[in-house]
C-alpha cells in the first residue's frame, strides 16, 4: 500500500475513512492474519533507529495516523489523510462491534483487573488474556509463550496492549498461514477503556492537546519521550519537504 501520495517519513499511511476502515476490518477478521500499526511521532522517531520495528511496519497491513499532532504535517506535505484514526478511539468501536457480534479477543498485555472490568463492560466478548512480564521481549522464552498463547487460541481480533516497539514485533511475528483474525498494535488503548487511565476532555482533543494531557497526567515518563519527539519532528518534516520540493523541480538539462 505504497505510493508518492500516502507515502512520509518513510510509512505509508493509510489515508481512508474509519467508516470504510471498520468495514474492511469486518471482512479482514475472516481471512488469514494479518496486523494493524498506528504511527505518531513516537515511533516515526523510533524508526530512524530501530530496524526491528521498521520490518514490522513493513509487514503490517495499514498504518493508521494515530495522531492530531502528525496529521496537519502529511497533510502539508501532500499525503491526504482523511482523518485521524486514534488507536484508543479505534479500540472502543472495536469492542463495542465484538461485543454486539460476540467475538473471541485475544489480550496481550494488561493487567488482570483491566482484563475483568473490560468483560464487564462488554460482556459478549470471549478474551483470552496473557500478560507476559516486563522486559519479555529480551527473553525468548518469554516471546516464544505469547506467540504460542496467539497461534493456540483462536479469535477474529488480537489485541496487542505492550507499548512500542515490543507490540509491533510480536504482532509481525505471528505469520498469515499461522492463524486467522487481525491484530492491533494498541498501547495504552484498554487502560482508556476501562477507565483506569482518563483520556483528555473532548475539547482538548479537538485542539490537539491530548498529548499535554497525557504528559502532566504521567509526567516521570512522558516528559523526557515528548521533548525527543519534538526535537525529532521540526528537522524530520523540514528534511521531508525539501526532498519533496527537490524532486518536484525541474531537471536542467543544458541545449
């Protein structure tokens, strides 16, 4: 899904509505696995680094602007994203469908007490919970006991709640052949829903503040990431318009 008008940073974006997203993820849960990433700027930073994550961004299906912050910078470089697609919103109409069509969910990551308020607030769906510990992704045991707990059960959605770049990785390890369903890369996305985190007013949101929010709701570990975001973004989108303006200009050739 990859061309010179979804095409930034080095991610082709998907640059559709969540309308026709949620339709194609209704059909996309029948077919052989395959996975949904959500890039900010965080993993847009991640990238340049990191090439474990850059080969499952490649393998992923789509690649959803997750962020009010990115969008205005594709959309002045030409990319035309139709509308952000936040992975905490995305996540809610994915229960709300599951709930309301009793689908099978397999949670990677989350607490236990996360797990049982999410069955209580959509008791129609089936999870199959597994919460490896902290640094499993170092540990091939570890890695090896959640892609088995995802290729034994079987479910149309798999959510991967572990933080980036460790749900991206596992998510692209689990092969198409291997299972059916899709799988979401989803971060903080079930602590929003069941309440145990507070997402930003809707009007915070709305003047893409979301990201303050967060940082003075979790200060210690968010400032530091947020200020290498902003360090990174400035060059990168500059970097990124003048190859733009490069390869749009006219080649002289001497007459």
């Amino acid at each position: 899904m990859s061309s010179d008008t979804n095409h930034a940073f080095g991610v082709s974006f998907y640059t559709g509505s969540k309308a026709a997203l949620l339709a194609s993820i209704r059909e996309g849960v029948k077919q052989p696995y395959s996975f949904v990433v959500t890039p900010n700027v965080d993993h847009l930073a991640q990238l340049q680094h990191n090439a474990a994550l850059r080969a499952a961004y490649s393998k992923a299906r789509l690649r959803l602007c997750d962020s009010r912050v990115l969008m205005p910078l594709l959309q002045r470089l030409g990319v035309a994203v139709e509308e952000v697609i936040p992975g905490s919103d995305l996540t809610i109409d994915l229960l709300r469908w599951a709930d309301s069509e009793r689908l099978r969910i397999v949670l990677i990551g989350a607490s236990n007490e996360e797990c049982t308020k999410l069955q209580n607030l959509y008791p129609g769906i089936t999870v199959y919970h597994h919460n490896p510990p902290m640094g499993f992704i170092d540990r091939p045991d570890e890695v090896r006991r959640c892609l088995e707990f995802i290729r034994e059960h079987p479910s149309e959605l798999v959510f991967y709640a572990v933080g980036a770049p460790r749900q991206e990785i596992l998510a692209s390890s689990i092969e198409s052949h291997e299972r059916t369903g899709m799988g979401f890369c989803i971060g903080a996305s079930i602590s929003f829903a069941t309440g145990s985190i507070k997402r930003a007013p809707r009007w915070m949101q709305n003047c893409k503040l979301e990201w303050l929010h967060r940082m003075l709701s979790e200060p210690r570990r968010l400032v530091r990431r947020y200020v290498h975001d902003a360090l990174f973004i400035v060059p990168a989108y500059r970097r990124e318009k003048n190859n733009r303006t490069q390869r749009a200009a006219p080649i002289n050739q001497d007459l």
